[in-house]
C-alpha cells in the first residue's frame, strides 16, 4: 500500500512508519513541524516528509491515510480526507491489523516508567537470543532505534493510555490485544482528555478485558488503583512482586544500582546496573517477570538488565564539565520528579542538586497537578521553575509551599548564567521537561565549557 501518515514526526507515528515501511509498504508523511531527531530518522529510510497540512499533499490518494491524534477536525488535511472519502485510521489500529498479528504482544502500560520499562524488556529479550520486535515511545541506549520488526512471534509495545484519534476515543492500549501486560501504576494524569481517576481506570479495565486467560497481568504489590481497577473483573493469571517473602527484592545499595531478586525468600538473582532509585527497581522486576512469562529465566534477565544502558531523556548524563553533570530526565508529573530525585539522592548523597524543571505537558498547562509540585522537589538543594509561554496560571503559588530554597524565570538565559556560576563545583543537575526546552541542555553544556 502507500500509505500517508499525518502527524508523523511524534515518536509513535514516526516509529510506526518505519516498520511499515520496513514491511514493504510505501510510506510518505507530514507533520505541521517536520524536526529531527524523528526526520533525520525517517529520512535515513526513505520516507518522503512534506511540511504543514496542505490538502495537495493527498493527491494523488494515497491507499491508506493514518491520523494522528494530535490532529482533530478543522485541519485542512484531515477535512480533505473526509470530503474526499479517503480511506483512514489510526496509528493504533494500523499497529494492531498490519504488525501485531501473530505476534505475542507483551504490552507496558501504568502512568509511569512505561518507556524505561519497554525498554528492559525488548533488551532482556534481545539479550536471550528472542529477536523481538518492538515499538517504544523513546531511543533504548541498547538499541540506537525506537522500533524494529523483529524475527520472531515476541513484539514488545509501550501501551500508552492517551486517547487513539479526534475518531476514536479509546486509549490506544485497547487495540494491541497483548498476551502479556505490566501495569506499572496508575495515578491521574492527562487532565486534557479524562475527568477524573475513574475514568482513566474504565480504560485500564478495557485493556485487562483483551487478555487471554492464558494471559498473564504483572504489577507491584499495594497499587491500590490497580488493584481497584481488577475487581471490575479480571480473566487472566495475576502476577505481584514487591514482597519479600514472595516475589521480591532487596536493595543491595541504597540507591538501587544493584538489587537483588527474591522468591520465596531466597536469592535467585543479581542486578549490578547504572539506574537509580526504587522505581528503577520496580521497572525492572516487572520487566524481569513479563520475560519469564515467554520463557527467559530470572537469572538470564538480570544478566540483560546489568547491560541496560538506559533510555535517552531518562536521567540521561548529557555532559560533565567542570565539576557540573547535566542531566536529561523526561518527568513531567509530581510522582514521577519526586522518585527522580529521590533516586538522584540516594545516588550522590550529601551532593548537591539543582532541579530545573518546564510544567509543560498539558496536565502542567490545567494546573491539575500544581498542588502537589511544591512537595516533589523536597529531595533537591534548589529548584528552578521556568514559567513556559502558554502556562495559564503562575508558578508563584508554588514558591510559596516549596520545601527548598526556589525561584521562577521566564528566561532561559537566566537559568544558564546560574548553572554558569556553579562551574568549578560539584553539582548534579536535572533538566526535567517532556520538551525541548529550547536546547537548554547543550546550551548549558557549552556555557559551562567557556
């Protein structure tokens, strides 16, 4: 087929096009911001961008158009496949009726940690000999590449609870229909599409509704909303770690670079790796049990994890220059910045750490969260808050319960003339946003380089 993806350059529909293209399938694309790194990508294979929406780029038809779900009703391109009766769908039921059949689909959902977690278990299955096919919502270090066909049945997919189109409002979970699913955690979030916590676990509970009885649901002991969410109904075999005394860990070092697994009590493996803090250990178990469940041991699979090399925007060292280490880390949710951090600390200790932090994801933007973010730095010296344009309320009222010493620009320079001044001493910084943030990381990589 040629088939056109509208919405391309976002990482599930760039990743997508790949493995279509990968297929055989002719592929072209456009995006209202074609940008790398997801173009350069794109390029590399062959996929042709064009730049906007402009209704001639459908001409002439493409066999198939596929709709990302940024995009909604009153985009010129969008009206021109309705007024014409063009043939489209999701990026969602693409994956599922083009890649996914035949495929055991081992599924990551939960609020966080689903890339971080993607990434453990493609690369543990990698590890084993399995081959497997993936499509992640990130670049897994072991990899270089955020999807892949693979060679064999196993496709691993990170299964994000965000809605599939303007056309359908499902999460884009309900269509993959995996054998195996990790439910990490479940908290509110995207305040822009779901009304409350209820509303995000009805989608959860039609996810548990597409596995098998055969199938096998893992998630961490004490997760309330979880557990919540599995007394609507449950047909599949359960799988919880977490306590010791069944299926468990110990932390070998307080920071969590190294753990060791647990069943029944006794030790059954070792993990020695570069990640850090409790929910690093989390992501991990659960990867560790979802690879079991096609037949790798626990043993093998902390073999593989004490080769993770990470995931790029997740805690991610940019740079060390004169003492100053840079950080990279996507958290844009209070739960997900305070276990970043605390794992920060574990880490270095009594050393410093400066927190520079974008409220940017449109959670951020409601002001849903804004209680809670205060209180999710406590484990930083200090905190920067860089008031994006478009936020619709101010970061003051943070300033005003914030546990550590904080302040709040509107300059991206100001925040590079203070890290700057910092040149010469030990410091740990972390830019966490799930943007851009205007390049801010290399920017200052190189001022503290002058």
């Amino acid at each position: 087929m040629h088939i056109h993806i509208l919405g391309i350059c976002g990482t599930f529909m760039g990743s997508l096009a790949q493995l279509a293209k990968a297929q055989g399938h002719q592929v072209t694309g456009s995006d209202q911001n074609v940008y790398p790194p997801m173009s350069d990508q794109l390029e590399a294979v062959g996929i042709a961008l064009t730049q906007g929406y402009d209704p001639s780029q459908l001409e002439p038809a493409p066999d198939l158009v596929v709709i990302g779900n940024a995009l909604s009703r009153g985009n010129p391109a969008v009206e021109a496949v309705l007024d014409r009766g063009l043939p489209y769908t999701s990026g969602a039921q693409l994956l599922q009726e083009v890649v996914l059949p035949g495929r055991w689909v081992l599924a990551v959902a939960g609020t966080h940690g689903k890339t971080t977690t993607s990434s453990m278990l493609a690369w543990i299955l990698e590890y084993a000999g399995l081959k497997p096919g993936y499509l992640i919502g990130g670049v897994p270090g072991n990899f270089g590449v955020s999807a892949r066909l693979g060679e064999t049945p196993f496709f691993v997919v990170e299964a994000d609870e965000y809605d599939t189109a303007f056309f359908d409002k499902r999460s884009k979970f309900v269509h993959y229909r995996p054998r195996t699913v990790i439910l990490n955690n479940l908290e509110f979030d995207h305040a822009d599409i779901f009304a409350d916590l209820a509303a995000i676990q009805t989608q959860f509970h039609h996810l548990i509704r597409t596995v098998p009885s055969t199938g096998r649901l893992i998630l961490p002991h004490g997760e309330a909303a979880l557990e919540e969410t599995l007394e609507k109904g449950c047909w599949s075999n359960v799988e919880r770690f977490g306590k010791e005394e069944a299926l468990g860990y110990r932390l070998d070092q307080a920071d969590g670079s190294s753990f060791t697994v647990l069943e029944s009590g006794e030790a059954v493996a070792q993990v020695h790796w570069g990640q850090t803090g409790r929910h690093s250990v989390n992501n991990g178990m659960a990867a560790l049990l979802a690879a079991r469940h096609v037949g790798v041991t626990l043993a093998d699979g902390a073999a593989a994890l004490s080769e993770f090399v990470g995931v790029k925007r997740r805690m991610e060292l940019r740079g060390e220059v004169g003492g100053v280490r840079v950080y990279d880390d996507f958290a844009h949710h209070p739960t997900a910045i305070a276990t970043t951090l605390d794992g920060l600390r574990r880490k270095v200790g009594n050393g410093k750490i400066l927190a520079i932090i974008e409220p940017r994801s449109n959670t951020m933007r409601l002001g849903s969260h804004k209680a809670a973010l205060a209180g999710s730095t406590g484990c930083a010296d200090e905190v920067i808050w860089y008031q994006p344009p478009g936020l619709n309320w101010s970061l003051d009222s943070v300033l005003n319960e914030a546990p550590v010493p904080a302040t709040v620009t509107e300059s991206l320079d100001d925040i590079i003339a203070k890290v700057a001044s910092h040149k010469g001493e030990p410091l740990s910084v972390v830019v966490m946003s799930n943007g851009g943030f205007g390049g801010i990381h290399q920017k200052l990589l190189d001022a503290l380089a002058e």
